[in-house]
C-alpha cells in the first residue's frame, strides 16, 4: 500500500510543480513578473508557516546554521531563481520553461563538484552535463540575428535561475540545522518573498493588490498553495522515503505535463527543436547518473 500511495504522491507532485509552469503563464497576463513571483510566495510562505507552527513543537530557527541554510535557500532557491523564472517566462512557453528548469539535477552535480569536490563527477558525467547544456541551446534555439530578444533571452534567465538553485542547494549541505527540511522551507519563502518584493520595488513595478479576476486568483492560489506550499511538504515526504535519485527523476516527468497542459489550455505549439532537446537534457542525466541507474534496475530485478 505504501507503494501505491508514493507512487500517487510522485504523480501529484509532477502535476503541481508541471501546472506551475501554465500557472505563470496566466497570471504573467494581471502583474508584472517580479511581483507575481513576491506574491507567490506571500501565499506560500503563509501557508508553510502557519502549518509549521501549528504541527512542530520546535519551529523556529536558533542557530547561525539555520540562519545560514535559510539565507542559501531563501536568497537563491526562491528569491534569485523565482524572479529569474518569472521574467525569462515572458519570452517562452510553459514547455520550454519546464525544460529548462529540468537541468536542476544535472547543474547541481556540476557546482557540487567545483564547490565541495568532485567525487560524483567522472569524464563521462562530465560529458552528461555538457550534453544537458547544449539540448537546452536545442530548446533555446538561439538566433545569432537576435540575440537581444526571444526565446533565448528566456531561456539564458531561466538557466540562470537554475544555477542559482544549485548553488543554494549545494550551500545547504555546508551548514548544520537545528529544525525540519519543511520548517526550513517555510522561512526560507517568508524571506524570499521579502527580498522579492524589495526587488521588485526596486525595478519600479508597479505595487498593487492582487488582482481579483478569477483566472488571477485561481493562478496565484494554485502557485502559492499547491505547487510551493502542498508540494514541497510532498517533496520532503518523498525524499525522507525513496531517496535522492528517485525523486529527482520527477524533473524530467515535470516538463511533459507542463507541455501537454501548455498545448491543451493555453494553446501552446511544441517544435521538433524543443522535443529535441528535452531528449538530449534527458540522455545528460542519464549518463551522468547511470550508475543510480543501474543500481535502481538491479533492485526491480532482485525484486521480480
């Protein structure tokens, strides 16, 4: 039974964090991009907070490493990524967005290696990484005439956003923390989205409520509750059971969902460049984690 309910959990984590991808292509229509990205996470962070403080007996950060994980997590994950994320979304689809992103895994291998030692990071994962990059210039499709717009400039923002994620990901396992992985989550969206809105001020967008239309509020409930709030308390859940590994394969289930719901309600088209190079990030994880691969075959074996 435990089985079925971890499968069911994958399954819905890929449906929310898929669906955000259309989610910021709805509401980019109501608010400007920095802000949308702060209000996500007001909500989120709401939520989190609230559901910490009510179920912990021991919530709050005391230490300098707390301190630390939450500005690693806070600063880069959330704060720097989402607001990368959100402005590059304006130049490409959910699918292509989604694909981008799905290079998470893959880019934080390759700045553990430079950061805290290469151990897991031979010749030919290094060769993994170097082929995710280039199905993403596939995805991108960058045109040397215009550099200056499209979907490359989308694209080059969010791939930056997702070296900023690695970095803060790769940050965290430097530091030692007194509380939960899902305490940490929750503060570290309460302090993303303080430096979000600062950034956003500092942009000059303009500051409003949020908008009351209800494809608006249905985007922005969806973003800040289910894709942030409900699944990373999923995420957690299915980290503490399957594993590193396993779980990471939900970045490349996330850019098929995104994609179809993209088609279906948005309307969005699918090159042959964009499937290209999903394919291509795809075989660049696969050789960089063959070994986990491996391992995980041997197992349903011996288990059969």
């Amino acid at each position: 039974m435990s089985r079925y309910r971890d499968v069911a959990l994958f399954c819905l984590l890929a449906l929310f964090w898929g669906g955000s991808f259309v989610a910021i292509e709805v509401g980019l229509d109501f608010y400007p991009p920095v802000l949308y990205a702060a209000y996500r996470f007001d909500v989120a962070a709401l939520a989190l907070i609230s559901y910490v403080l009510l179920t912990e007996s021991d919530p709050f950060p005391r230490s300098r490493g707390d301190l630390a994980a939450i500005g690693f997590s806070g600063g880069l994950s959330v704060a720097a990524n989402n607001s990368l994320l959100f402005v590059g979304q304006q130049y490409t689809t959910s699918g292509i967005a989604s694909i981008t992103y799905s290079l998470v895994p893959i880019a934080t291998v390759a700045v553990a290696a430079a950061w805290i030692g290469g151990a897991d990071l031979d010749a030919r994962g290094a060769v993994g990484v170097v082929l995710a990059f280039l199905g993403v210039g596939l995805v991108a499709q960058p045109d040397p005439a215009n550099l200056g717009g499209g979907v490359a400039v989308g694209v080059g923002l969010i791939a930056i956003g997702v070296v900023a994620v690695a970095v803060g990901s790769v940050g965290l396992r430097t530091v030692e923390t007194t509380f939960s992985s899902v305490a940490l989550t929750g503060w570290a969206m309460g302090f993303g989205a303080l430096a979000i809105h600062a950034l956003s001020l500092g942009l000059g967008e303009g500051q409003r409520l949020p908008a009351a239309e209800p494809r608006a509020l249905a985007a922005l409930a969806f973003l800040g509750l289910l894709s942030s709030a409900v699944a990373y308390t999923i995420y957690f859940t299915l980290l503490d059971r399957l594993g590193p590994f396993e779980i990471n394969l939900v970045s490349y289930v996330v850019p098929i969902v995104a994609t179809v719901a993209g088609v279906l309600l948005l309307g969005e088209s699918v090159t042959v460049f964009t499937l290209a190079g999903f394919t291509v990030i795809v075989l660049g994880f696969a050789l960089l984690k063959r070994r986990e691969i491996a391992d995980a075959a041997a197992g349903i074996r011996f288990r059969a």
